[in-house]
C-alpha cells in the first residue's frame, strides 16, 4: 500500500483500487484506522491527539486526496501530499 504522507509519527497510506466511499488508511504507533474524505473512522481506532492531527492535514489537503483517489482507482502512481508542520 503506497504511503502517501507521514508526520509525527502519523502513516498515511491509500490502497490501489479499494472500494468507495473515498477513504484511505493510517497507523500511528499500535493503532490504525480507516477514516473517509467526510472525517469519519471507518475502521479501527486512533488516540484523539493523533486523529485531531490527521483531520487538520485532511483539511489543508482535500483536493489532493481526491486525485489521488482517482489516480489510486486507476491504478497509477499516487502523489507524495506535503505532512502537517
């Protein structure tokens, strides 16, 4: 599964062909989870600090994600986004 982005421990990750809604994965440490393009866990769980910071990098980077969500469902080479700072 392509990483995407990382920051602060945070692994942000998104998967060739996956099924919709848009979404995609990250680990922070033990944790993971799947949160979709809305801000909603999926899957899994995520300590508040870390899923406080992944909301924030989802907000700067929305447009991002989702060409990288076409590009993923093609089958294409995804794009490296910017991590949090």
């Amino acid at each position: 599964m392509p990483e995407i982005s990382r920051f602060y421990g945070i692994v942000i990750q998104m998967f060739y062909n996956d099924h919709n809604p848009p979404h995609f994965h990250f680990e922070y440490g033990e944790y993971k989870a799947v949160v979709n393009f809305k801000q909603e866990i999926v899957k899994g769980h995520m300590p508040s600090r870390a899923l406080k910071l992944v909301f924030e990098w989802m907000e700067l980077h929305q447009e991002e994600l989702s060409e990288n969500w076409q590009l993923a469902r093609q089958g294409l080479p995804l794009n490296k986004i910017e991590p949090l700072n």
